[in-house]
C-alpha cells in the first residue's frame, strides 16, 4: 500500500522520551553492588576451599604420621618381648652355670662350718638346684645353733631355717641331737674393683 503526501510537508518523526538519570545512576549501582557481593561471595568461597583442601591436607599427614607410629610401637613391643625372652634364657644359664661351678664351693663351705663348731657332724646333704638340706648329729642343740650362725656369716648360704630337731632316744649311753635345716646356696655376687687412689704429685726438690 502506497501512501501519499498531499500536503507537501514533512511527516514529524515521533519524540523519544529521555530516561531520567536518577534511574540510570540507580540501576548502575545495583549491578556495581551485585557484582561487588558476587565477589565476595566467591573469594568467601575459594577461601573457605582453600581452608577445607588444608585441613584435608593436615588431616591425611597425620593420618600416615599415626600410621608410623604405631608401626614403630609394634616393632618396640615386638623388641621387648624378645629382649625379655633373651634375659631370662640369660639368667637361666647364669645360675646353671653358678650351680654347676658352686659345687666345690659349697662343699668346702659345708666343711668349714663343721669345723668351727664343735661337738657336730653331718649325716646328708642333698642339694636340688640352689636348695639344701641337711641332716646331721649334735651334742648339744647349742651345737645345732653354732652351726646355723655360722652357715649364716659364710655369705654362701641364705634363709637358713631348722626344719626338725630332736634327741636321739637310740643312743642312751651319750645324749646327742638329730637335726634337719634347710637353707639356699649361692655364690656371692662379685665386688667390684675399688678406685685406685690418686696419685700424689711429686714435689721438685
């Protein structure tokens, strides 16, 4: 469809309304202001990712660290109990080895405490590892009480009890006492070495 001026004038264009500039200032500090707080909220965010990556981080290193440990705690348990085995196999064939080197000992200890004192002798001896017992004959029961302290101040015999002690009612003719004791035999530990004296400096003449 054709349209036809007749008038001979120019056909007036249509006004554009101006938007006001309050508007504008407005509606650019809204998205100044949401821009703002979607930064915020993202480096809140990569923060928080950050912090959480860290702990995570701290959180598997302890784990392992945990891990060594207890490992470590095995292997000093495991060593212990070893090291315990290995000792007492060591005091085990310690003391076989004192039984078997204290014989001569103990006989020449028996020995010297009979001859101390007077009026006894001795009938058995029975050893079982580091315990004895011993019988024997006596004039008096002071005899038997001699004996005793003396077997206590060799330092070769401990816990010296009297297990039995009576009067021989066989022998009529001289009264004598039959005793049993029991007691435990070991040798003395060894002293160590006393520390030499210092020397005294010489005086120049």
């Amino acid at each position: 469809m054709i349209r036809i001026n007749l008038l001979g004038r120019a056909r007036p264009k249509a006004s554009r309304k101006a938007v006001p500039l309050e508007s504008t200032l407005q509606l650019v500090l809204l998205v100044l202001c949401l821009a703002f707080a979607g930064g915020v909220l993202w480096f809140h965010w990569w923060q928080m990712s950050k912090d959480l990556q860290e702990e995570t981080e701290g959180i598997r290193r302890q784990q392992s660290e945990k891990a060594r440990l207890e490992n470590v705690k095995r292997q000093v348990e495991a060593f212990e109990r070893q090291k315990a085995v290995l000792q007492q196999r060591i005091n085990v064939i310690e003391e076989l080895q004192r039984n078997r080197t204290g014989g001569q000992e103990l006989l020449e200890m028996v020995a010297n405490t009979v001859v101390r004192t007077e009026q006894l002798w001795l009938t058995s001896l029975t050893r079982k590892g580091k315990g004895l017992e011993i019988e024997g004959s006596a004039g008096s029961i002071n005899s038997v009480a001699n004996f005793i302290t003396q077997l206590k101040r060799s330092g070769y015999f401990q816990r010296v009890e009297i297990k039995e002690s009576k009067q021989d009612e066989k022998n009529t003719a001289i009264q004598t006492f039959q005793f049993t004791l029991t007691a435990d035999f070991s040798l003395p530990e060894p002293r160590a070495a006393a520390p030499a004296p210092p020397a005294t400096p010489q005086r120049k003449g």
